[in-house]
C-alpha cells in the first residue's frame, strides 16, 4: 500500500473513532476497523484483521484504564478469561490465515449481522422493524460488494 502523510493521517483519523467507540461501548475496534480498512481502505479480510488485533493491545489497555479507575474491573475475570484465550487466538488466527479472503469476510460479515441481533432490544413492533431494516441493508451492502 503506497503511503504518504495525506494516508497515514486518514489512519489517525480511523484511530480517534475506533479508540473512542472502542473505550465508550466496550467493544474491539475490529466491529470499525476492519470493515473501514476493507472498505474504505482496500485492505484485504486477512491484513484488515491483522491491523485491527495489533491495534488491539494499546488500545484496550488504555481503554481499560480509565474503567479500572472507576473500579469497574473484575481482575479476576479477566485473568481468566486471558488464560482461556490466548492459546484460543492463536488457535483462531492459524484457521484465519487458512481460509480464502472471500470466506473470511462473509463469516465476519454473518458475525457482525449475528451481534447485531443479538444486542438489539426485545419485545416490540418497533424493535424488530428496526431490526429488520438494519438486516436488509446489511445484505443489500454485502451483494453490492460481492466480487
């Protein structure tokens, strides 16, 4: 990828918004990341997913910080859940590597649609129209950028 100052400033600017939304909701950059650098960017699925975990590590402590501050921190769940997942990560990332960018994407594309329902409020009309519509733009996009 050519870079220069204009691009890597375009990167800083990615960083302010996954940093942000990141520390604010909780969640790993890779739900902005990775469909930025895909889309936005041209980054393959493979080097998308790259960036996004070696973003990770500072990003999330940092993160972290500010709610271990408030003693919003279960130290003891955490550690437990780094002892189930590093050699989990490494076991996910051989499989990654393995697959074709295109089966890559589409499963992150199901898993991000799969949170998407997941997190959505339950009970009422309202909710699941909301729901509805967000799926079929999901899928619109997806076949606008099948190749």
């Amino acid at each position: 990828m050519k870079g220069g100052p204009l691009v890597y400033g375009k990167f800083a600017a990615l960083g302010v918004v996954v940093g942000f939304f990141s520390s604010i909701f909780g969640v790993g950059g890779g739900i902005i990341m990775i469909p930025a650098l895909v889309l936005l960017f041209g980054f393959g699925q493979h080097a998308a997913q790259g960036v996004s975990l070696a973003v990770m590590v500072p990003t999330a402590l940092t993160g972290a910080m500010r709610y271990w501050h408030a003693w919003d921190v279960h130290l003891g769940a955490a550690v437990a859940i780094c002892v189930g997942s590093i050699p989990a990560a490494g076991l996910g990332g051989k499989l990654a590597q393995d697959l074709p960018q295109a089966t890559l994407r589409s499963m992150f594309a199901l898993f991000m649609v799969a949170a998407a329902v997941r997190t959505m409020p339950t009970g009422g009309l309202r909710s699941m129209s909301l729901l509805l519509g967000m799926l079929l733009v999901a899928a619109g996009v997806r076949l606008m950028l099948a190749r």
